[in-house]
C-alpha cells in the first residue's frame, strides 16, 4: 500500500458491508506461488491500516489500470518482484458494491528475488501453504484463503478442436480454411490476454472468478502451418486431429496434474477420449460466445 495523493487512487471508502477499505477504485493484491518455496506474505508495518497482520503485497487500484497492472506495480514497489518473472493464471473478486478487491494469482516463472523496499512492509516471507493459516492475517484474507489456497498454481488450459470449432458457423470458412483458422487464433489470442470467468465455463462454481487461459489450437488438413502467436501456442496434426487433442490433454494433464484441462469441441466420440484423460468438455458455442467478434 504506497502512500499516494488521493488522484492516484489513495483514499478510504466508507462501504456498505460497515468497514473501511483503502482505494477509492479498489485494491487488488499479488498471491504469488513459487511451488518450491510457497507464498509470498508480507507483514505490514505497525502503523498502516490493520498494522502488523501479514498478507499480500497490493494496494489501491489506480485510475484506469487494471487489476494486474495494479497488484505487480504494488509487488514491485514493496517487495521488489519483477513483473517479467511472474505468470499470471487467475483472478478473484470480492465484490463490496462501492468498493472491491482483486486478489491476482500468478507464479513465479523465474526465480523471485523479493526484499522489503516499502516502509510499509516489515517483512516478507515464504509461506508453506500449509502454514499460512497460523499465522495473524488481516482479517480479508484470512476469510478469502481456503478459496485462494485451492486454486494456488493451477492454470486453465483451454484445446480448442479447431476445425470442429471453425466449422460450427456457415460463415463461409470452407473457402479458406486457413483464413478461418488464423482468424479464430487472432480472436483466441484476444481472449488469453482478456481472461476467461469461470462462471461461463462453469469448472469452480465461483462466479467471481477468472483465469488467464493457456491457449492449444489444434488444426489439421488446410489449416496445418497456422502459425503460433502471443498467448496461443497452435498444434498442427499430421494426420488425425483427433489424436493429436488427445494427446494434448494427455500431456497437460502428466506435466501440471493440478491444471483445469478443458477441451472445446462438439464431436461426441472424442469427448469420451478427453473425458477419460481427465479434460472438461464444452461445446463451441460456449467459446465463440466468449470471443470478441
Ligand atoms: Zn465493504
């Protein structure tokens, strides 16, 4: 929480629920995982609001950015944490009305060499999350923590069958097949950078939610050679791509098992396939729904 004049967004907001919160646009805080060390608490300094209680690194939400721009910028200025080496992966919105707190999950890509640069921060340390509940929270995040600690390094990864997907709307596709399919990447790409509510997926059950996708498009026939860009990574089966989304699924599943693998399809038989290496289904409505046009 950097002390700031109040056009930066500094400022109480006297809410609804009877308390007092920081941020006259909200504040949002960093949970960040290294799976090797835990998570990153931080002690806050004895004279700041809720003094001497540990949680997140974060602070007022400024005008006009977001929450991630809000809670690395936050990271960085009282503990040093760089916002190259983080992968953000999900979001999560308490929601007061006239005021709300994102809390940003990411993990550490690259190793974190975090210090206390804040006055406002006593301390930071790595907490096994195994831990994290003995020790004196603020109050929010002590309430916010068994939904956090349940999603900590866990990623979506959405497998989009491309060809099944492109050819869900008689938009004229079968024309340029290539064309479709490097379209639907583009919109794709839009949508990895954008998030993706867990609500219209339906994998959690919290509404409140959202992931920062890991995208697969996996192309076959005229579309084989789309090439990968930002925020999709594209797969161009040889011969089956069937087969070859299956084996996607297979190896998310073997690399991070903790991962929410969701396959978008209609075809029924490889949502048995999928289904049976763990992977969620959902049809291609459910994701054109979710793409800018
Ligand atoms: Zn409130």
């Amino acid at each position: 929480m950097a002390l700031m004049p109040r056009e930066n967004g500094g400022g109480f907001v006297r809410c609804a629920c009877g308390h007092r919160h920081w941020g006259l646009h909200g504040a949002a805080g960093l949970l960040l995982t290294d799976p090797a060390r835990g998570v990153l608490l931080q002690r806050r300094a004895w004279w700041t609001h809720h003094g001497r209680t540990w949680a997140l690194p974060g602070g007022a939400v400024h005008e006009g950015e977001s929450a991630w721009q809000a809670a690395t910028r936050e990271a960085e200025e009282e503990a040093a944490v760089r916002r190259g080496a983080l992968r953000p992966t999900a979001e999560s919105i308490v929601d007061h009305g006239t005021w709300r707190y994102t809390t940003v999950l990411a993990t550490a890509r690259l190793t974190i060499e975090e210090r206390a640069t804040s006055i406002e921060s006593a301390e930071l340390r790595w907490v096994d999350p195994d831990e994290v509940a003995d020790y004196k929270l603020h109050r929010d995040f002590a309430t916010a923590w068994p939904d956090l600690r349940a999603q900590l390094d866990r990623e979506l990864v959405v497998v989009v069958d491309g060809a099944n997907v492109v050819g869900s709307r008689p938009d004229g596709w079968w024309r340029d097949r290539a064309g479709a399919a490097a379209r639907l990447r583009d919109r794709l790409a839009g949508l990895a950078g954008a998030g993706v509510p867990d609500g219209a997926l339906g994998l959690i059950d919290r509404p409140h939610w959202s992931w920062w996708p890991r995208v697969v498009l996996v192309v076959e026939g005229q579309a084989r050679g789309t090439a990968a860009v930002d925020g999709v990574e594209v797969v161009s089966a040889a011969r089956d791509g069937d087969s070859a989304i299956v084996a996607t699924a297979r190896a998310a599943r073997a690399d991070r098992p903790g991962d929410h693998v969701v396959v978008v399809t209609a075809d029924r038989e490889l949502r048995t396939r999928v289904e049976a290496e763990g992977a969620t289904v959902r049809g291609p409505a459910t994701l054109l729904n979710l793409l800018a046009p």
